[in-house]
C-alpha cells in the first residue's frame, strides 16, 4: 500500500454522516423506511425529475434503465467504448447487443452525434450515453435524434448529480437517468445509485423491477385484497438500505458546494498545465453546461510513455488512474462476435494517451500546484528516457 500524498480522489465527510447514521441505528429501523423515501425526493429536486428510485449501486440501476425500457435478445443499442464497463455490462445483461459508438475527439470525450447516426439500423432501440467526468453530452441534439428514429434513451450520470445544461439536470434529459454513489464518486453512499425519470409509468416499472416484482400494497389495497400481493414482473432485490440513504442525504446537502469546488481546482488545473505543461492536452476546455467535475483528465504527447509517466508520479506519491481502458478492447467483448466495435479510432488515440490527475472537493491548491509540477518534471524524465 502506497501512502499517497496526493489521493487520486478522497472522501466529503464531516461529522454529518456519522450522526446520520448513528440515528438510523438508534431507530432500530433499518429497511424501507422514510429515510429512502426522503433521499429519493430530495434527489429527484436535485436533478428537476419527478421520479428518483434509490437501488444498491450504480450497475443495477443501469439494468433497471434497460429492463424498464423492455430491451432483449435482437435489439441493438448504442453506446460509447470511453466508459465503465457497466454500462455495456447492463446492455449484455437483457440480452441486447451492443454497438460501440466513437467519441468526438481530443476535447471532447463524449459520444459522437455523427456515430451514434451512422450506427443506426432497423434494429436500433436505445442510445445509452455517458457524461464522460462530469461533462454533459449534447442531450438537446441526441433527444432529437432519438425522437426522429424513435429510441429510447438512458444517460449514465455516474459522474454528473449536479451537473445541468440550461438549468436542466443531466439523468433529467433521457427517458431515464442513472447515478452511482460508490466512494470514488462526488457523492457517496458507499455502495449505492439512483435511477430518474419524469415518466410515471416508467418509474412504476422501475419501482416494481426493483422490489421482486411485487404489485405494491396501495394497489392491493385498490384491489380490495391488502393482505396480500401479487408478482407480475421477474424482479430483483435492488432496494438500497437506511444507513445508506442517511448518508446519501448528508452527502447531498454538501453537493452543490462540492461540486463549486471541483470546478474552481479543475480552473486552476488549467491554468497551471497551460503553463507548466503546455504539450499536455486538457480536454473539456469548451463545453456545453454546468460540469460536475467529477475528475481531471489530461491528454500526454503522443507517443509518451505513459505507464513510465505513471510510475514516475507513483514515485512521488501521487495517484493517477487511467478513464478508461475502452471496453471493445476487453477480453469479454472482443471475442463476442455479437458485439459491434468498427470505427472507434478517436476513442483509441485518446484511450492510449489518457491519464487521470488527483480531484477531489477537499483537495488544497497547493496539492493542484504539486501535482502539475510533477507532471512537468515527469513528463521530462518519459520525453528524455
Ligand atoms: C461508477 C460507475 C458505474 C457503476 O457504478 P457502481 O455503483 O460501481 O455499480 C457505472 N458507470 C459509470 C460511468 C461509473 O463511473
């Protein structure tokens, strides 16, 4: 174990959610309960949706999204290779198949509208986008593009709970939305997710999809037998717990503040590179909206060595991460021949060059200083070696 001076990414916690928790504890109620409830209303406020359903974690709230819109075997749909692999994963878990779009290029690594197009066919029957490090994805464009083929259309969010364009919240632009709340992200629940919709009926399904299927008991009660229930989805136990949601709840009144000082250290981070390394590419430099700036990816030189680069930085005990290693490239869809994966060649020159800096809200400006000084004498060391 490294002991980083610099983290790649580090907890938001005060003493608010200890306190938070210890109450649910103190409660003795500790399952669907008020506190979920609650966590979901505020979060829905949040993004400006009507519906958020609080689930375990950010993977299953993208099965949901695909399960909801009733995606299986034979329908195709589109998503980017410069993400996690969940958000494919969840695509693979209905049986779909799905079909790699690019992303636009060096500044900008969302899905490419172009892409998404050419990729179209008569099986096309959802577009599943990504907000790459908290920068929205031009959702005016891709809901007009999915309204002229009539597709659905899911924004994984994992990266973007705060983030709008024009005052509407990313996860509030697509039929549905999907947000993680793992410890790496800007608002944690420790494991945990959300799915959003403005539908009504969508989020039903949602709801029932997440609790095994079960007709909730107002609707028995409707039905005039509230002694019992029926099944009529095959559902899942993805119900996120108290302790989680009282987190989630402390987490998100600290967000909007939070997320004001990623952008601030992601200015300075500019600044600094532009300076100090000024052959090093910052992507996102223009871009659509109000960003979460959920992390700092730079582009090195081409032809760079970048795990030396890394190894370098490691040496002086800051973090770095690679976002993402493309998932066309993965063992597991690479000998899928089902899976389409041609034409991704911005994707792969940014893959091959990408490296992602220390963010976090509680990061100084003296730690931002330190790591792009690193970078500059890094960078040396890779060029000259
Ligand atoms: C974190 C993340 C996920 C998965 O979330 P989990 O809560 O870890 O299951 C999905 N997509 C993206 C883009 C992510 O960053």
């Amino acid at each position: 174990m490294v002991d980083w001076l610099v983290p790649l990414a580090d907890l938001n916690f005060d003493g608010s959610e200890k306190e938070a928790v210890n109450a649910v504890l103190d409660s003795g109620w500790l399952a669907m309960g008020a506190g979920v409830q609650a966590f979901e209303e505020e979060f829905a406020r949040l993004v400006g949706v009507k519906h958020a359903v609080a689930v375990t974690n950010g993977t299953v709230s993208l099965h949901l999204a695909a399960l909801a819109l009733g995606l299986g075997p034979g329908d195709e749909v589109i998503v980017p290779s410069l993400t996690f692999v969940a958000t494919a994963a969840a695509i693979l878990y209905v049986g779909a198949t799905p079909v790699f779009a690019d992303i636009n290029g060096e500044q900008d690594l969302t899905i490419s509208l172009d892409s998404i197009e050419e990729r179209i066919t008569d099986r096309t029957k959802a577009i599943f986008v990504m907000h790459y490090g908290g920068y929205p994805c031009d959702m005016p464009a891709v809901m007009d593009l999915a309204a002229k083929y009539g597709l659905g259309v899911v924004e994984d969010a994992a990266h973007a709970p705060g983030a709008s364009i024009d005052g509407r919240g990313m996860g509030g632009w697509g039929h549905i939305g999907s947000f993680s709340f793992f410890p790496n992200k800007n608002l944690t629940t420790a494991e945990g997710g959300m799915v959003t919709t403005n539908d009504d009926e969508l989020a039903e399904k949602l709801r029932r999809l997440r609790s095994h299927g079960m007709t909730t008991l107002t609707w028995d009660r409707h039905r005039g037998h509230a002694y019992s229930y029926d099944v009529v989805d095959l559902g899942y136990n993805y119900r996120m717990d108290e302790v989680r949601a009282a987190i989630g709840r402390a987490q998100l009144r600290k967000l909007p503040e939070a997320n004001q000082r990623r952008r601030e250290l992601t200015a300075l981070y500019r600044e600094l590179l532009a300076e100090l390394a000024p052959d090093v590419t910052v992507p996102f430099q223009h871009h659509q909206g109000v960003s979460a700036a959920h992390i700092l990816p730079i582009l090195l030189p081409p032809g760079s060595d970048r795990i030396a680069f890394m190894e370098r930085m490691k040496a002086e005990r800051i973090q770095t991460s690679i976002h993402y290693p493309p998932i066309h490239t993965f063992t597991h869809y690479r000998e899928n021949d089902q899976v389409v994966k041609v034409g991704l060649d911005n994707t792969e020159n940014v893959a091959a060059r990408e490296v992602t800096l220390p963010l976090y809200a509680g990061m100084g400006e003296e730690k931002v200083e330190l790591v792009v000084r690193t970078v500059q004498q890094a960078l040396q060391v890779v060029r000259a070696g």
